[in-house]
C-alpha cells in the first residue's frame, strides 16, 4: 500500500472538497444561463402550446430565458435524439408523449427510452373517447362488443398513426372485448375524423378535443371515455368502468425528461417549479382549453409510468403482431 506525505493528502483531500464545493454552488446557482426547451414536433398544436406555457412561467420564475425548440422530423426520434447528445446539466430540456415508450417497441431508436433519459415530471394527461358514426346500431359499450361480435373484421376503426396511441387503443379494445376490429391507419387525427364522420370508418378512439364538438352536433355518437370520471363537456356519456368494461384504461400522456446523469438535484428544482406551475388556475384553464387534465407527478412517479406503459404496450403489440415501416 502507497502513503502519501501528509501534505500531499490535505491537498488531494483539499481538492476534492473544493470540486464537490463548486459543483454544489454551480447547482444550486441553476439556472444561470439560457434553457433549451425541445419539443420533438411542428410547431402548432397541443405541444407547443404545452411547451410555450411552462417556458414562460420558467423564465419568469427564474430570470432566465427557456425558448422553445421544434425539432419534428424521424417520428420524434430527431428531437430526441438532440436531446440525448446534449450535456446532462440541465440546460436542455425535452416534451415528449406517450409515444416516447411505445416507438422503441415498434423500430430501431439511437437511444433507449427509458435509460437514456431522466423523468423530471409529467405536465397534462387525457383521457380518450370511443366514437362511432352515427348511423352505427350501437349506442353502449356493450352493444358495440355485441355488434363486433356478430361482424368479426367487418367494423373499422381509425387511428391517427400506424403504432401510435390510438392505434393500441384499439387493439387493446380487441383484446379485452374478445372482439375483432379491422384498423385503418390515417395520417393524423383530423382526416380520421373526417373520415369517421363520412362513413368510411365506424370507429375511432380519440383524445375528446377532436370530436366533442362533433358529438354535441350529433355527427357522431360518444359511447364512453377513459378514466375516472366523466368529461365536463359530455357529462352523459359513462366512463368504460360504468359501462362495464374496467380493464379499458387508456390516457396520452406528455411530460418532460433531461439527459440520463443530470444532478438529481436540478431534477428536482425543475420539478418542483413545474409542479407548481400546473397548480395554477391559468395552466389548467389552458390544458382544459386543450382537452386535457394537468398533470402533476414526481420524477420517480413519472418513470415509474414510463415503465408501466412501456411494458402495457409492448404485451399489445406483440399480441397484435403490430409493425410500421
């Protein structure tokens, strides 16, 4: 065993105080510079609107700039990816959805979804409606699964993208229901929609901003909603548990992660200010605008759904045999 002179200690041990010394300071100084907020989408839309609103109240909060970043492109995986390469300090920051734990199931990623990154927290969740079109002869859940029953692959249901989360939604419906639905993938929620009205599909599984209004005008039929409780806007209409089908609980989900290794202690300041921006009157009369619910967790809660429904989706899309190109 090598000893040191005892100079040579007290200056190693020196040393090693002042590193651990001035990585607290640098921490607890955060932020001191500019953050970059990535959302891994267009510009437009409930992400930006997401992004935009917590990086306001940041900036206020903080004195310093969080500017929004769209980097679309890749099905996320571009902006993603940006944020994997970046230093894990706590000066990017990421949005991201549901898809985040279900791509990587589906195609090659550059990064693995869960130890890649670090949870901060989650900022809104919504629940999803099932509609029909209305010349359907089905007005309940159960009808609908009596209806399926009857016509095994001769009713259709939409989805906003192939492997997205309305895509599952609806192979999970099969699954629990004991039915077989045929899906017809769209390329976004607004031509399914279209669509659904038309006839040309009988089924979607949507986020309630896109059809209630529809449903109101009688365009469509709401048959029932994820989640604990009713919509607001369509208080008639039950949730899966009331009509009988409690296995049935589905929510989209967006929440922001840093780079795996960020201090923990930066995590947690971000967290901690995020949650109390959702906490605010303006932020849930925003999400509610948005049809969605805030949706406040802590860093380990957050990864712990992460994990939850990486593992959901995943048993869905193996049972479904579900690709994408």
């Amino acid at each position: 065993m090598i000893r040191l002179p005892l100079a040579a200690t007290r200056m190693l041990t020196l040393s090693i105080l002042m590193a651990v010394a001035a990585s607290a300071a640098a921490q607890q100084a955060y932020p001191n510079k500019p953050i970059r907020f990535i959302t891994p989408y267009a510009p437009g839309g409930s992400t930006t609107v997401m992004a935009r609103l917590v990086g306001q109240k940041l900036s206020e909060r903080w004195g310093q700039q969080v500017f929004v970043d769209n980097r679309p492109g890749g099905n996320t995986i571009i902006g993603t990816e940006a944020l994997v390469k970046s230093p894990p300090d706590g000066y990017t920051i990421l949005l991201v959805a549901s898809t985040h734990v279900i791509l990587s199931n589906l195609t090659t990623t550059p990064y693995d979804p869960i130890k890649d990154f670090a949870p901060i927290a989650t900022l809104g969740v919504s629940p999803q409606v099932l509609v029909l079109n209305a010349s359907v002869p089905a007005n309940t859940v159960q009808e609908v699964i009596a209806l399926a029953k009857s016509k095994p692959g001769q009713l259709n249901f939409a989805s906003s993208g192939a492997g997205g989360p309305t895509h599952l939604s609806g192979e999970l419906f099969n699954i629990i229901a004991g039915v077989k639905t045929q899906h017809i993938p769209y390329k976004g929620a607004g031509p399914a929609t279209i669509d659904l009205i038309g006839g040309q599909v009988q089924m979607f599984y949507s986020v309630p901003i896109n059809i209630i209004a529809h449903v109101k005008s009688g365009k469509l039929k709401g048959i029932a909603v994820t989640g604990e409780t009713r919509l607001t806007a369509l208080p008639r209409m039950p949730t899966f548990t009331e009509a009988g089908l409690p296995a049935f609980d589905v929510k989209t989900w967006n929440g922001v992660l840093a780079p795996a290794g960020t201090p923990k202690q930066i995590i947690d300041k971000l967290s901690t200010e995020i949650g109390a921006i959702l906490a605010t009157p303006a932020a849930k009369e925003i999400f509610d605008g948005q049809g969605m619910h805030t949706f406040v967790s802590t860093p380990d809660q957050f990864g712990a759904l992460m994990r939850s429904d990486m593992a959901k989706y995943l048993k869905v899309i193996k049972a479904a045999n579900i690709k994408i190109d």
